[in-house]
C-alpha cells in the first residue's frame, strides 16, 4: 500500500510540472495565457492536495488507474479486476457473482451481549443401543463391523447356544403336552356330559390343562426374553426346526455400529457386549455452564452452535439444565437436542455456544465483514451508480457478525455487506496494475 501512495505522489507531481509547462508555452505562443493559466493553477492545486493528503491513498491509485491509464495507454479494461472509473470502481455482472458481492442498506441494528459456553458434541443417549447375546454362545458369523450402517432387524453375528436349545425344546415340549392336555380334557368333557366319565376324572383333565397352559407361557416368555417375537415363536417347528442352537443377534433400531467386540469362534458370556449401534441423526450438545453464567442461562433459551475448526453453525435450542453443580469442575450442564440428518456433526468435536442474554438498539450498524482495513483507516465500499467508492468510517461496538458505525455512513446507504475484501483486493490490483501502465 505505501508503494501505490508513493507512485500516487511521484506520477501526480510529474504530471503537474510537465502540464505547468506546456500551458506556458502555449500562453506565450497564443497570447491567451491568462484563462490556461488559471484551469493550471487549478488542477495543480488539486493534485498537490491529493499528494499531501494520505486519505486520498488507493482511492486516488484507482482514479488514475482508470482513467490516466486508459486515456495514455488504451490498455484493455479485462487486465484488471474490475472497471476502474473516476468516483469508484464499476464490476460486471460476472464479476459481482465471482466476488459473491451482497449490497445491504446500512440502518439501525441490535447488536447482542452474548454468552459463550465451551461444548462438545456426544451421542444422543436415547439413540444408543448396547448388544449383548442374552445367551451364552459359540460365535458362527460376525457380519458386521465398526463404522457399518445397519437397519433396524438387521442381523450382526451369529452364535450357536445351547442354552438357546434348551429354551426352544423347552417351548416346543411345552407346547406338546398343552395340545395333548387340550385333547384329553375335551375327551373327558364330552364323557361327563354324557355322565359316562366320573366329576373326578373330569376335573383332573382341566388341572392338568391348566398346568401345560401355564408351562407353554413360562417357556415362550423365556424366548421372548432372548429377543424372539411373536411371530418367530409361533414358527418353531419341532420337526422343521434344524438349526434349534442357531441365534442371531439384530439390531434393534437403524444407525452406525460404533463398537464391536466379537470375533469368530469366541466363547460369549450371556452378558457380553459385543455391539454398540447409535442412530446419528441426532445428537447432544452438551455445553458448560460455569457458576458465573448459571443466572444467564436456562432451558428453552436458543444458541447459536459452532465448530471452530470448520466454521459449521447450526441454531438449537437448550432442551434441560442440570439442577446441580459438578463437584469436580464447578460447572453444569445444558444440552441442546440438534437434528443432524446430513452427520455433519460429529460425536466428539468441540463446539462454542452462544447465547445472548440481552441486545443494544443502534443508528447505524454493518455487518463486521464489511468493513476493511486500507491505509490506516476503516472504509465502507457503498454503491453509488453502480459505482463502488469508499467511505472512511469510524467504528464502535461489536458482536460476533454486526458492528456499530459511529460516523461516516448514513442510514440508508447501500454498502457492501458481502464481498467487500474482494472489492479491497480489486481495487488494489487496478491501481497497481495502472501503475505498472504508466511505466513506473
């Protein structure tokens, strides 16, 4: 930046004296040297005031860039990033959506006192599910693996278990004698109706119905306990059935397997927990709340989430705040529930929440990105007949996205909210590119 307010100095001097010049001898040549002799001294005044002004600074690179350079050198406008005309710089429409240029209309904004929380993200516990055979086993098949997606019903591994053989024959027994005890009661009631089977015998045959009812119901609960519904009970064929020690663990509800401890052939306790399956399609967010902001925050308040390392940033809304302090980090906890379809959102990253606990009405404020640091000063691009010019500008108070303008700009005037750095950046390639034009 100081070698274009140098060459802005050195090309506007030169052009001084060399224009002094010519209208001296143009004066002595026509005798009409009194008026040429006034618009000189005119535009010598000017450029002496741009010289030993630094505000002027690349604003006045750009003016000589578009106009100095194309009169003397009729250099083509496409060298440059954009048109630089006298009173800004001029883009194409190409070039406004290259920049992702977005022009907003200064006003009055809030900005928000907000209060940070370091947080993580962690899997939503009531989408968690810990496998376990529920019978002890031999391992047949193992299918799945950590990082595999499942579906629910799908099936993990395999086991061969004998208790699961004694649980079947068990059901299947039971289900013998009630089909027999079911016959021979109605046999009896059929006699005694007739007064052929004597009340004793009769009444045996409903004991002993009810015995083999209650028996087939303890034997299916059993299997219902090792994860058989219905349907699989009632398809057990004890004259079909040949894989009667074959167990196959599924999985109770679609997501990630995101453990696995199992392997072929290995001996399994009834107990073992061989898979974890969580469903990522959300997650918590859990954020710690330090003793100092426990008045500042409480459930139903929205937050603003972001990953610092990624810039990723979603909204929530805090679900519960832990009614007690933890002994070992004097902090609480509050959980935000946060939808995460796409799994953008990981368990285990670090995020920062944001929550504003009260805001200050302003005249006049921008978006932070919109105001850019040249020659020592804080400028605006605002848009002036599809012109960008800058305007110097003095700044105040700040949020993370707003920032207050105290002078400089006036409510109403269009600015650029988004692409101003590359509008810095192509301003400052016209003018060196204007500089590198005239020679210098």
């Amino acid at each position: 930046m100081q070698a274009i307010d140098n060459w802005v100095l050195s090309t506007t001097a030169a052009r001084g004296l060399i224009l002094a010049g010519g209208l001296l001898l143009a004066a002595t040549a026509s005798g009409q040297g009194g008026h040429d002799h006034d618009h000189a001294g005119h535009d010598h005044a000017g450029h002496d005031h741009a010289a030993g002004t630094e505000a002027h600074g690349v604003k006045a690179a750009v003016h000589d860039a578009g106009t100095t350079a194309h009169a003397e050198t009729n250099a083509p406008h496409d060298e440059h990033a954009g048109e630089a005309e006298e009173g800004g710089l001029r883009l194409t429409a190409e070039q406004r959506t290259r920049f992702g240029l977005v022009v907003r209309a200064a006003g009055p904004g809030s900005l928000r006192n907000e209060v940070r929380l370091p947080g993580e993200i962690v899997f939503n516990e009531d989408r968690v599910v810990h496998l376990v055979p529920r019978v002890a086993g031999i391992v047949r098949a193992v299918f799945k693996s950590v990082g595999d997606s499942v579906a629910a019903g799908d099936v993990l591994a395999v086991i061969d278990s004998r208790e699961l053989a004694d649980a079947k024959s068990e059901f299947l027994a039971a289900s013998a004698r009630c089909a027999l005890a079911e016959k021979h009661f109605a046999r009896e009631q059929t006699l005694r109706e007739k007064q052929v089977s004597p009340e004793q015998d009769y009444l045996a045959a409903e004991q002993a119905l009810s015995e083999a009812r209650i028996a087939l119901r303890s034997s299916e609960q059993k299997l219902h306990a090792l994860g058989f519904n219905k349907n699989e009970v009632g398809a057990l064929d004890a004259a079909h059935d040949t894989s009667i020690t074959r167990y196959e663990i599924r999985s109770p509800l679609a997501g990630v397997v995101t453990e696995k401890h199992i392997s072929l052939g290995e001996s399994l306790a009834a107990d073992a927990d061989i898979f974890t399956v969580a469903d990522l399609r959300s997650v918590w967010v859990n954020l710690t709340v330090y003793t100092r902001d426990l008045g500042s925050v409480r459930a139903g308040q929205e937050v603003m989430l972001r990953v610092e390392h990624s810039g990723a940033q979603a909204r929530g809304t805090i679900a519960m705040v832990t009614p007690f302090v933890d002994v070992s980090t004097r902090s609480a906890t509050a959980r935000v529930i946060l939808d995460n379809p796409d799994g953008q959102w990981m368990p285990g990253t670090f995020v920062s929440g944001f929550i504003a606990v009260a805001a200050t009405d302003l005249p006049v404020v921008v978006l932070r990105q919109s105001v850019q640091h040249i020659d020592g000063r804080d400028v605006v691009f605002i848009e002036h007949e599809g012109r960008f010019e800058m305007a110097s500008v003095t700044t105040g108070r700040a949020d993370r996205e707003r920032i207050e303008v105290v002078s400089g700009l006036e409510p109403g005037t269009p600015y650029a909210a988004e692409g101003a750095f590359q509008l810095k950046a192509a301003i400052v390639t016209s003018a060196m590119g204007s500089h590198a034009g005239h020679g210098h």
